[in-house]
C-alpha cells in the first residue's frame, strides 16, 4: 500500500513568490497534518484538517494557508515567501484525525532564494 | 501536551540494545508516549506508542514507568540503519492531532 505521498520533492522559489504543495493520504486516511521542519530543529505543527474542516493551527502567519479536497488530499500555500520559509514541509496522515497514529511523508524540500 | 526531555546524543555498538530514555515528568492521565524517528532528510517514522502498560511490535520496545513520569525506547539488536534522530512526544488522544517535536536524541549506531 502507498503510504503518504507528497509532490514536488525538491523546488525553488524566489523571495516574495507563491508555492503550493500537495499532498495525498494514505488510502482511507481523513486526517491530513502538514508540518514545517527549519534544518536542525523538529518538525513544527501547521494545520490540520479532518473532513475538509480546519481542526488545529500552529503557530504560522497568515501567508500559510491548506486546504482539503473530497478525496482527502490537501495543498499547502505559502505566499509572499521568505528566506526563512526554506525547509522541509512534511506532510501526514491518520485514519480519524483523533487518536490514531499519525504517519508522516517524505516531504517537499523548498528552498527561497 | 506535556513536555518531554531527551539526551541530545547517544551511541550504541552495532548488535547491542539501545536504550532511549525520555522523561516526561507533567504527563497527565490521557496522555500517550509516541516515539518516531527520522533518518537523515526524510520523514519521521512511527515506531511505537504506549499508554501505561509496556509495548513491544516488530521494530521496538517501550518500557513506561508505573508512575508514568518516564519512558524507555529499546531496539533490540541496533544495525547502521537505525541510525537517526529519535523524537519523544507526549500526546493526548482527543482534540487535534499536533505532535509537538523537541530537539530528540541522535542516536548513532557504531560498527
């Protein structure tokens, strides 16, 4: 079975520009989680969604915006990006989006120049 | 969710068991213990969760105290590949699904 899938792996953007990643769960997974990971630090929670509703925020400005489709997938969108935006943004997903375990994607690595 | 405190960096010889400790001393009564791991540049990997009592699955085990204020992560037979940082989180299982990430324990295997 495919587990968390993530799209694109590695990009380049330029400083005040738009990224949007993409993510799609495990199958029969509702929950999608999406985490920002600086290099040398843990992973930092974003959003997560459950059923296409926002269930939880972190600590991020409003240029961070997700979304959650009808098939579970999920896009995060980063706009008017910053040198400190570069970092590993990694995806997850559960089953219930309360008590399951979470598992996570390899993640989209963006770089800001 | 309560705060967990890990060593910054440990080793094991290659074929012994490591032992990983974390201690979670305000851990409350809903709270689990999640332990996952990340090899370098990729994503965290589930290892194992544990309430109170001791768990054990395919890749490790996880000894909590009965006073639940501490845990131990133990592989078994540590290879070269399960070289990698090893993250402690304390979650409760209601409300929203946030793993709060500390720094973990970088955890090398030695040949």
């Amino acid at each position: 079975d495919a587990g968390v899938t993530q799209s694109p792996t590695h990009l380049i953007k330029t400083r005040g520009q738009h990224v949007t990643l993409r993510c799609s769960p495990i199958s029969g997974h509702k929950s999608v989680s999406w985490y920002q990971q600086v290099l040398g630090q843990g992973p930092q929670f974003i959003f997560q969604y459950y059923e296409k509703e926002e269930r939880g925020r972190g600590n991020f400005p409003d240029r961070f915006s997700a979304r959650q489709f009808p098939n579970y997938s999920s896009e995060l969108n980063v706009n008017a990006l910053l040198l400190g935006d570069s970092a590993l943004y990694l995806c997850a997903s559960s089953l219930e989006g309360d008590g399951n375990t979470i598992y996570f994607g390899e993640g989209s690595w963006l770089t800001v120049v | 969710d309560a705060k967990t405190t890990q060593p910054t960096s440990m080793d094991c010889a290659e074929g012994r068991a490591a032992n990983l400790p974390c201690n979670h001393s305000t851990i409350s009564g809903n709270e689990y213990v999640y332990w996952y791991r990340q090899i370098h540049s990729q994503g965290p990997q589930y290892i194992i969760h544990g309430l109170k009592n001791n768990e054990t699955n395919e890749m490790a085990s996880l000894i909590i105290t009965e006073d639940r204020k501490s845990s131990t992560l133990i592989l078994p037979h540590a290879t070269l590949r399960d070289t990698a940082v090893y993250y402690c989180i304390v979650k409760s299982n209601f409300g929203n699904e946030k793993l709060t990430f500390g720094t973990g324990t970088r955890l090398t295997i030695i040949p």
